[in-house]
C-alpha cells in the first residue's frame, strides 16, 4: 500500500552557511529542548517533557517561530507557562537557540518539523494559548491549499485548546488577512474577540514584534485574537 504524505506547508529548511557557533548550538543546547513525538497512537507526556511536572500556568503553542524573538519574549514573561515552538527552518532555529541561551531559559521546547506532528501528538485540550504569527501566505492562488490557517488545521487547534483558550494568528500579507478571517470567524469552535478596527489593527501590549515583522515585508501587520469557545 503507498503510503500518503501530508501536504508541505512551510518552504525551505535551511539557508545560508551557519557560523560554528550556531552549529554548536544545535550539538549540544537543542538536543537537550528538543520535544520528542512518539509513535502513534501514543501522546506527548507534557509533564516529563517540561522536566517531570506540568507547567503551572499551562503550555502554549507557537507554530512557525522564525527568529524566535516572539516565543522567546512570552517564555521570558511568563516562567510558569511551557512554551513549544515549532519551525522546520534551521538557520531560524540556531537564532532562536541564541536567544534562549542568553536568557538562560528553561520552559521552551522546539521541534525542527512539520508543526502538525506535534499537533497530532498532543492530547485533546492540552493547550492554553497558540500562535499562529506570519505564516506563508503562498500568495499564488493554486497554492492557497499550502496555507497553514486553513479547516483541518484549525479543527486541530479546536481539539487542542480548553475552552476560553487563546488563538492569536497575525500576517502582513493583504491577500491573507481575508483568509484568516473568513476561515477563523466561520470556524464554530472560535469567537473573534475584535469589536472594532483598532482591535486588530493595533498590537496588543504582550505582542512583541519581531525583525520580520518591522521589515514590513508585505505590507502592515494585523493582529488578530480569538478565542476557544
């Protein structure tokens, strides 16, 4: 039997050369946070994964990291919450590893893949917050399927988040913005929380930016909030 393969939702995994100190790195800080997925039909034991006790403020998810100056921020801000990061970018990684090093931070753990196979792996309402900050918006329209806000991906995070939980998704990407909205504020497991154009035209105070963002690559940020209902 052939087996399918899940559609590629993020573009490439590595860029230029990393310097040895961004390889070192990688040797030796990310096996020690690297999040292990088991065989399925098992799920990730998030208490041993934080060291053997649950996160007193719950866990967060963070898909797509980049740099990791966002995760890193929220995991600096908030000792008692577990964050995951997920990005398959390894020059983004080894950044992120840097921060973290210099933080001397120890309630992250990463995954260097598909953020989906951890999704899959988490048990059912294990998550009090998720990101979803700047994804590929794959702009052409006959790749508007590899968008990562998009039904199945969000009955995911339905399963995932406990009820009052946060979903915060962002883009600066014109064509985007209407997607995420139309595919979140349809979605019947989430509320939008904007009730006016500042809402998500305006950062939040504990929404950090980070380099991409004020590159402003595509165009203005926006930020939107919903919640699990």
């Amino acid at each position: 039997m052939t087996e399918v393969r899940e559609r590629t939702l993020y573009g490439r995994r590595r860029g230029k050369k990393l310097r040895d100190g961004q390889q070192s790195l990688l040797d030796t800080l990310l096996p020690r946070l690297t999040l292990a997925v088991p065989p399925e039909p098992a799920k990730i034991d998030l208490a041993q994964a934080f060291g053997g006790t649950l996160p007193l403020d719950g866990v967060w998810l963070e898909v797509g990291f980049g740099a990791g100056e966002h995760l890193v921020w929220q995991a600096k801000e908030h000792p008692r919450v577990g964050l995951i990061g997920c990005e398959p970018y390894i020059n983004g990684v080894a950044k992120c590893l840097a921060h973290i090093e210099r933080e001397g931070l120890e309630n992250i753990r990463l995954f260097t893949d598909d953020a989906r196979l951890v999704m899959n792996a988490l048990p059912d309402q294990s998550l009090s917050r998720a990101f979803v900050l700047f994804p590929d918006p794959w702009p052409k329209s006959r790749h508007h399927k590899r968008r990562f806000v998009q039904r199945d991906n969000l009955d995911l995070l339905a399963r995932l988040l406990k009820p009052g939980a946060e979903l915060r998704l962002a883009t600066d990407d014109p064509s985007y913005l209407p997607w995420m909205v139309e595919h979140a504020c349809t979605h019947p497991a989430f509320e939008w929380l904007a009730e006016r154009p500042a809402d998500w035209r305006g950062r939040p105070a504990d929404w950090p930016p980070t380099r991409y963002e004020t590159k402003r690559i595509a165009g203005v940020p926006v930020f939107l909030r919903f919640r699990r209902k």
